[in-house]
C-alpha cells in the first residue's frame, strides 16, 4: 500500500472492511448477520495512535538481516532502562511483541527477587550507539552503573 497515494482514508478503511467481509461472508455464508460490532485500523490508524513512520506495523523491514539479534536489544545503555515492541528482538508481529514484553517482564521480576533471569540479555552490535567509546557516554554507562 502507498501511504501517500491514499487521500479518503476512512473510504480507504471502509473499501478494506467490504473486502475482508465480501470474502468472508463467501466461505461462510451468514457471517455478516452475525457481527454486534465492527472496528478496524489502517496504516493511518497506527500513525495517529503510536506516532510510527507511515503506520509501520511491523516495524523494520521484515527481511532476514533485520530480524532477531539484528534488531536492537531489549535493555539499553541506561541501568534499569528496557525496550518491548516490534522495533526490537524478536522482531514485528503480535506474537514477538509479546515474546519482548514478557522476557523483559521476567527480568525485571526476578531482578526485584534479588535473582539472575535467565532472560538477562546483553546489547547486541544493533544496539550499540556509533559513538559507544565517547567519553560522555562512558561518563554516563559509569553513573547508571555505580
């Protein structure tokens, strides 16, 4: 879909909706009457709500060199600072946003029982800054973690 070519996006929205009811009514007959409520999203939907570049919802690129240990970390330079969502591993989807969200849960749950989770996860090279070996930088890593 081309973002920009779209101008009527709730025509946009309502062309989407028939289509993916057209084909469900054919394979199953009835369907339609049986809806009490009807809500959909478009690109344009997930822009107004999470301020993402052009509605992404997955996302970067969906493509091997951008996926799992390709994309940034779930902690983050900062001590006690954590990253969920479909910018960062596993990647974009509702299954691996939730798969970020609980392996971040489940660090931060056995950090505050005094533990080791065996989801702590280091930085991966997409997670490093350009500048990591600034001395402002290493001014601030020595701060958060003293």
């Amino acid at each position: 879909m081309d973002f920009d070519a779209v101008t009527d996006w709730a025509a946009h929205k309502a062309a989407v909706e028939r289509h993916v009811m057209s084909n469900l009514e054919r394979v199953m007959p009835g369907f339609s009457k049986k809806i009490v409520v009807c809500l959909s999203a478009s690109a344009r939907t997930s822009q107004q709500f999470t301020l993402n570049h052009r509605g992404a919802m997955l996302g970067w690129e969906m493509s091997p060199d951008q996926l799992g240990e390709h994309r940034p970390a779930l902690n983050g330079l900062v001590r006690n600072l954590y990253f969920v969502g479909h910018w960062t591993q596993p990647g974009g989807g509702i299954t691996p946003v939730i798969v970020s969200a609980m392996r971040v849960a489940e660090t931060i749950n056995a950090r505050a029982a005094g533990g080791f989770a065996p989801t702590d996860f280091a930085p991966t090279d997409a997670a490093q800054p350009p500048s990591a070996a600034s001395p402002e930088l290493a001014r601030v890593v020595h701060a958060e973690t003293s």
